[in-house]
C-alpha cells in the first residue's frame, strides 16, 4: 500500500483520528476539531461518531442551532445513538421540545428518569410497551392507543414498539411492518437492516443487498449494526475494513502537545504537521483540505473497490490495446467502481441541491406573465415536497431574472441561447460551492422555446443534421458524454400559449413526492390508529399487486429486446409487433405496469410507433405495421411511471403537441420519466448488445439496483462508454450518438415503488474521464481496398433488417481517431490514423415508402483488418 501513497502526506487510522478529535475537544480548538471533522466526512461522510464530534464542535463555537440540526439528523439514522442525545439534553434550552425529547429517549433507552425534569408525554406510553416485551400484541392496547395518539412521536418510540413487536408478530406481517417504517424512515439503519436481512431469508437477495450497502453508507463504521447483532454479524464484508484519510492540517500547539501519533506509515513524514497553526489558519485549512480533497477521494474508493461488479452483457475481445485505450479503460472501470459505490463515498464532498432550472423570460414568452407565476409557484411546491422527502435544499434558478441570481452573486445571461444557459449552471456551481453545496440533480422546466436543447453536431453519416441534447446541461466542461450530474426535463408544448401539460406534470411530481415522503398522519394532522394502519396492511397483502411490467418491440429485434428487458421483465410479456398491432391492443396492458420498455420504429414527421415484420415469418403479416398510436392513450387514472423507448426520435418532440409524440402524451397521463432518443438510434439484431440496446440494458439494471431514473441513466451512459472501449478501443459515431441523443424527460429524482433500496446520497464526478473517439469518412477513391465479398456478406447479413437491399445506397467509410478526445486538448495524446487498426465500415442505407411515411434504414458493418465483421448496428 505504501507505494501507492502521496510522498509527504501522513495517514492517519479511525481510532487514531477520533483520540485527535477528543483532544481537540478538550483543549477547545473547536475550529481546527471542525475543520478536522469536515475532512474526514469528505472522505466517509456516513461516519457517525465523527459527525457527533462535528456537532459538539458547532456547539463549542455557540453554534447551538446548527448543531442541534445535525444532532436531529443524527438520531433520525440511529435512534438508539444515546451519546447523540445526551449531547442534545446539554445544549438544548431547557424544557424545550428538543430537551424533553431527548431526556424522553435516554430514558426509554436506558438511563435514570431525571426526577426534576419532565419526560414528553408520549415517554410513559412508549416505555410501558417496551417493557411489555414480546407479550405486546398488535391493536388493543391502552399503552399503544395513547402512544400513537401523539401527532409528533419520534422515531425512537417508533423503533423502541417496532423492535419489541418484530420477534411477536408473524413473518409476512413482520415484513409489511418494516417495508412500511422503511418508507416512512428511509435513512433510519436498523429499520433497513431489519428489513433486509428479512428480504435475504426471503430470498430477496440482490435487494437485501442493496439495501445493506446503503445502510452501510450511512453508518460507515458500524456502530447500529454492531449493536443490533455483534461484531461477528453475517454480514460484517459489506462493511469497510480499517478507515483512514491522508491528513495534512496543522495541528494547534495545545493538541499536539498531549497527541501522541499513531500515523500510519507512509514514504515521508512531513515536517511541520504538528506546527502551531498562525493566524490565517483557517483559510489555511480550508485550501489545503480543498487541494488534498480529489487524492483523499481516490484512497477512499480505492479501499472500496466493489468485489462484486455486475457482468456486462460482453463482446468480442479486442486482441490487442494501446497504452492510451489500456489507460482510459482504467479510467472508466474506476468511474464505474465509484458510482456502483457511490452511496459508500460522495466523490465531490459537498452537499447536493436540487436545483430547479428555467428561463423567466422564455416563461412569459411562451406562456404569459400570470401563468408564469403560476408556474412559478408550483415549482416552488415541487422544490417544498422533494425537499422535505430527500432533506435536499431545493433552488429555483432563473439565471435572467435578477431577482434571481443576485443573491447568489452573479450575473444574468444576456443571451437566452443554449451556451451562456449552460456558463450560468457553470456560475451556479461555483456560488454554492462557496456554501459547501454543489448541483446534485437538475430539473429543466420547459420546451426548446424556453431553455433550448444544444444543437450538437452528428458524429454519423445519416438523416440528421444536428443532434438536441441536454447533456451540456450536466457538465461544466466540454465532455458532454457522460454528465457530471442527472438531468430531466419537463418540457410541456413547443409553440403554444397553453400550459396545461406542463403545469399537469408539475403537479404530478408534486403528489409524488408528497406521497413518498408523508407521515402516518391523517388529514386533520393526527395520527392514525393502528387499527386502520393493520386493515390497510390487510388488503395490501391480499389485493394490491402491480402487473407484470410490459415491454413492446418489433419481431425483427425480439432476440435482442429479450435481452434488454431480462432485467426487468420476463419475456412472456414483451409483445410483439406484428402480429400485435395497434389495433388489437389491450392499451391497460402498457398503461398499468410501473415500467414500460419499446423498442418499435420511430419516425421524425410522425407521432406512431411501428413494428417491422421478421422476414422468416409469413408473408401474409403486414411489413410495418403501426404498433402504437398517441391517440390510443388515455387518462384513465394509470400511467407507467418510467418508459424506455428506443424508437428513432422517440424523444422528437420539436413543435409537436401530445397527440403527435408518444413522449409527450406518456408525460400528459402521468408517467413520470420518459427516457428516448431526439435523432436516429441505433442497435443490436442479437447479442452482444450495442448502442441503445445496451444502454437500455444498463439503465434497468441501475434502476433496478434502486437508483432514481436520473442516476440510472447517468451511470448507464458511464458504463456503455466503459464496455464499448474495452471491446473496440475507442466510441464509434453510433456509440457517440446513443450517449448524446438519449434524453430524460421528467424528475431525475423518481424511483421505482417496488424493488431495491432507496438511495438517496448524490455523487458527482471530481473531473470527467478522457474518452477516445473515432470518426468515419467516406472513401471515395482506391485509397482502401475492399473486399468485394465482403461487401456481399455485410448485405447478406442486413437483408433481412433493410428490405430492397438490391437497391440500397452503400458507402464505403475509413475509420480513424478523433484528433482529440473528449477533455483533452488537440493534439495531446492524438493519433494518427496510421495508428488505427485496419478497421473500415460499410454503411448500407435505404429509404422505404410506406403508406404517407417514409421509413429511413441504416445498417453500418464495422469490418477488421482480417476482413471479418465485428460488429452490426442498425437504425430503430
């Protein structure tokens, strides 16, 4: 490990760090104990211990309130944690709520009632029921009846009955119990660890599991789980071994002198470390903890490598790689280790804000001055609900409106068009950062005429001109790949003064989020007996199943649809198109279930969605017959909460209505998330997967894990860059174009219901990795030979996926690096296209009139210097 180190930075071990905070607390260097803590929580910001010291030290500054939020917190995530409030009894005003309820909590958890302190009402009740054991039955009870009376009953009180009623109730009543506290108390530990080690015995194994690792992200060093079944638990390797930070902070005179290092040994001691610090040693601190933040990432995820990746749908073995692919291969396997890891370590130590994004003028203009500030004041509810459900601040940034950015210190946009949007996301982040925030989730609200798409250039040879994207958007550099952080978009309708879809959709958001995040509590704002509670468990258990989820694909590409929805879905229930047809559609089928996958055509000038027949089927079976028509779908009180599309310009929406794009018209009946590509895409006819269909794969594979939708396609994108540079070395044109045309529409913050454990820690990227392009270019002379038969065995090969093939268009192209890759500059590390293996594509195209539409093919053969194909895509 030693030689993995930083030369002149000392290490310093968990036990070793918290001896340094207790003296810090002892000599009262409260501000070199809180600057102490922050690096350290940079670092394992679920470490509980050190967040209690943290707190200690707000309050031995006089910062009283701000440690008492966190003290809050704290008992919210172990509410047996007895020294968090003990520290609350002792800064809170007396016989203040907060005083009384932390006296309450000692005293159900143990320690001596106090004889001159009163205990909160609720204290008699829930110690009576805890004393009553394994005897306390479920309803009935003149202790419960009086407990859950109380309209504000902490979580203590709830864990303190839930851990007695557990071992007395049966398993599946056992199992409601936890999954409904568990919605209830997302962040609270041994709720969740109940919970999955109940899933495990279940069965539920890769949802116990996920469910673990995020209570592991939460209690870092165990205390909660440790407590509940010892140190030898069965499930001690989700946890991290030793903990420690390269440390680097002067130490003030009044604690080295009683520190007796432990330092964990490394190349060099540097001198100087145990100096007394002068005057400028705060800013001092902070800069340096700033310059040491990316390298103290890094050994912490090095610590954290997951040890049980998932195994990506794999390809063929390139036979030999350059040092620079061998590198940003590296590159990319580390970025996909810490975001599979990401609810272990924050990579970018600040605090996330959800940050809701528009255009104040682009708002009037479109829809009017009075309906913009109704607008205005839904996003604002919105903000309320998603703040209070994830305990994220929430920002409602209009970056032309001075109202605005003033408070934030910047300046307003002087131009409405897509790059000075995205320099103002760029100004946004630099001013939270000053506040220790950053953007961890961002909501564009409105069309193009509001915040426009960026115009991207087309990196393939085909129909589109430009791509739209809202990649920028997540970035502040010029990857615009792979994002820095989530982004959706509600979008509403281009071109008309009628906000109705986009006002409906806010307001969907809103109750989902209310629903997510709301108490037991009645409408009255009292608490429900539980005999109501138990009744509805009742008929939950014996009513309530979601349908199968439901995924709809052309027959020419059920092989590979299989494969994409196998995460999700079972392959019973991906219908296929034709025979299925849109008109004799069961329409319930698709709107009922919580996801739904297409993988149909698309076309630019319509709002259908077609099938294409296999040509090893009969011929009597129509060739393209329309699958999905806007008009089919209604509002009829159920919607899929997340929809993936692989159509081509599935997510097209460019001055059409919701009767003329299926995007729009899923948002309008209350999908939540809408997932689609704005230009052509591309994929796979069978395994291995590429282009869409892997990104589709990936995407349900994280979205099942319990990422929101906006992760999953983050990491999505993240891991298809990964897996296509280990198979080939480099993103060819269609592989550019999935990352960039892929878009989400709605919340990136929506979750499934069902399935996985909630995550809801952000992470963002310290800077975004080096990818390696490749373009192509028409040969239009003898420069490359080509293989004539191997020209007839690539048209062979699309006869069946490009109807006509006798008179398709066929273009010959070179492939060659990019002269830079993303996040470099030209020249740097460029290559030659010498230095290309002798790989040539053969683009074979072909426009068929079909009924009023034209349906454009494209199938690209990407063909090696042995003259074999390794690899076929074609256009959705």
């Amino acid at each position: 490990m030693n030689s993995e180190m930083k030369e002149g930075i000392e290490f310093l071990h968990r036990s070793t760090f918290l001896y340094l905070s207790r003296l810090a607390l002892q000599t009262e260097a409260y501000q070199f104990g809180r600057q102490a803590c922050l690096h350290w929580l940079s670092v394992y910001p679920g470490d509980l211990e050190v967040r209690h010291f943290y707190s200690k030290m707000l309050a031995g500054e006089g910062k009283t309130e701000q440690a008492l939020s966190l003290l809050g917190k704290l008992v919210l995530v172990d509410p047996e944690f007895v020294e968090a409030y003990r520290e609350i009894a002792r800064i809170a005003p007396p016989n203040s709520p907060e005083h009384q309820n932390a006296i309450s909590a000692l005293y159900l958890l143990g320690d001596e009632r106090p004889s001159h302190l009163p205990l909160a009402e609720w204290a008699l009740p829930a110690y009576s029921l805890m004393r009553a054991g394994e005897g306390a039955k479920l309803g009935g009870d003149e202790a419960q009846k009086a407990l859950f009376s109380h309209t504000e009953l902490p979580l203590v009180a709830v864990w303190m009955y839930l851990k007695t009623l557990l071992p007395a109730v049966p398993q599946e009543t056992a199992l409601t119990l936890l999954e409904y506290y568990h919605q209830q108390y997302e962040d609270c530990v041994p709720i969740g660890l109940y919970l999955a080690d109940l899933w495990m015995k279940k069965g539920k194994e890769e949802d116990a599991i996920a469910l673990l690792h995020y209570c592991a992200s939460l209690d870092v060093a165990g205390q909660t789980v440790k407590r509940l079944w010892g140190d030898e638990h069965p499930y001690r390797n989700l946890w991290l071994g030793d903990l420690f930070i390269p440390f680097d902070l002067p130490v003030p005179a009044q604690v080295a002198v009683r520190f007796r290092g432990n330092w964990l040994e490394s190349g060099s001691c540097q001198s100087g470390v145990l100096d007394e610090p002068q005057s400028d040693s705060v800013e001092t601190i902070e800069s340096r903890s700033e310059g040491s933040q990316e390298y103290m990432s890094e050994m912490a995820n090095r610590s954290m490598e997951d040890k049980t990746p998932k195994d990506p749908i794999q390809g063929r073995e390139p036979a030999s790689k350059d040092q620079e692919v061998q590198e940003i291969e590296r590159e990319l396997d580390r970025v996909a280790r810490r975001l599979k890891k990401s609810t272990l370590t924050r990579l970018d130590g600040r605090y996330p804000v959800y940050v809701i994004f528009s255009s104040w003028q682009g708002l009037e203009e479109q829809y009017g001055v009075q309906t913009t500030k109704i607008i205005d004041l839904e996003l604002h509810r919105l903000g309320e609900a998603i703040q209070k459900r994830t305990g994220w601040r929430f920002l409602i940034f209009y970056p032309d409106l001075v109202a605005s950015v003033k408070p934030l210190g910047i300046e307003t946009v002087k131009n409405r068009d897509p790059w000075s949007l995205k320099l103002s996301l760029h100004d946004l982040d630099q001013a939270l950062s000053k506040k220790g925030e950053m953007i961890g989730a961002l909501l564009i609200v409105g069309g193009a005429g509001v915040v426009p798409f960026h115009a991207l250039p087309n990196p393939t040879d085909d129909y589109d001109q430009v791509i739209y994207s809202d990649n920028p958007y997540g970035t502040l550099d010029s990857n615009y790949f792979i994002t820095e952080w989530p982004v959706g978009r509600l979008p509403g309708v281009d071109s008309s003064a009628d906000a109705g879809l986009l006002i409906d959709s806010i307001r969907h958001l809103v109750l989902y989020h209310q629903r997510g995040g709301k108490n037991w509590i009645n409408s009255n704002g009292q608490a429900t007996s539980l005999f109501k509670f138990w009744n509805v468990i009742l008929q939950f258990l014996g009513a309530h199943r979601n349908p199968p989820n439901v995924g709809y694909s052309a027959a020419v590409w059920r092989r590979s649809s299989v494969a994409v929805f196998r995460p999700v879905g079972s392959p019973h229930n991906l219908l296929i198109s034709p025979p299925q047809d849109a008109a004799s559609l069961n329409v319930d089928r698709l709107l009922k279930p919580e996801l739904a996958y297409y993988n149909l055509h698309g076309l630019e000038d319509s709002g259908e969605w077609y099938g294409q027949r296999d040509p090893v089927e009969s011929e009597t079976l129509v060739d393209y017959p329309v699958a999905l028509s806007p008009a089919l779908i209604k509002r009829n009180g159920h919607a899929p909460r997340v929809v993936f599309s692989e159509a081509c310009y599935g997510g097209h929406i460019f001055g059409k209505t919701e009767d003329q794009a299926m995007a729009l018209k899923f948002l309008s009946v209350g999908t939540m998330a809408v997932i689609a590509s704005t230009a052509i895409s591309y994929g796979s006819v069978n395994t291995p997967l590429i282009a869409a269909d892997l990104l589709g794969n990936y995407f349900w594979q994280e979205l099942r894990s319990g990422r929101s939708v906006g992760e999953a396609l983050m990491l999505a994108k993240i891991e298809l860059a990964r897996e296509m540079n280990r198979r080939q070395g480099y993103l060819d044109p269609e592989d550019q174009k999935t990352l960039l045309s892929f878009v989400l529409y709605g919340d990136p913050l929506v979750r499934l219901q069902s399935g996985g454990a909630r995550r809801k820690t952000a992470f963002r990227l310290k800077k975004s990795p080096v990818i390696r392009t490749a373009g192509e270019t028409e040969v239009r002379d003898a420069s490359l030979s080509v293989n004539e038969q191997v020209v007839a065995q690539v048209k062979q090969m699309v006869r069946e996926y490009l109807p006509g093939i006798e008179s398709a268009e066929v273009k010959i192209l070179s492939c060659a690096p990019s002269e830079k890759t993303s996040s470099q500059k030209a020249g740097k590390n460029a290559q030659t296209e010498a230095e290309m293996p002798g790989k040539y594509v053969i683009a074979v195209s072909k426009e068929v009139p079909y009924a009023r539409s034209v349906h454009r093919h494209y199938a690209k053969a990407t063909i090696d210097s042995q003259g074999k194909v390794v690899k076929l895509v074609v256009s959705r």
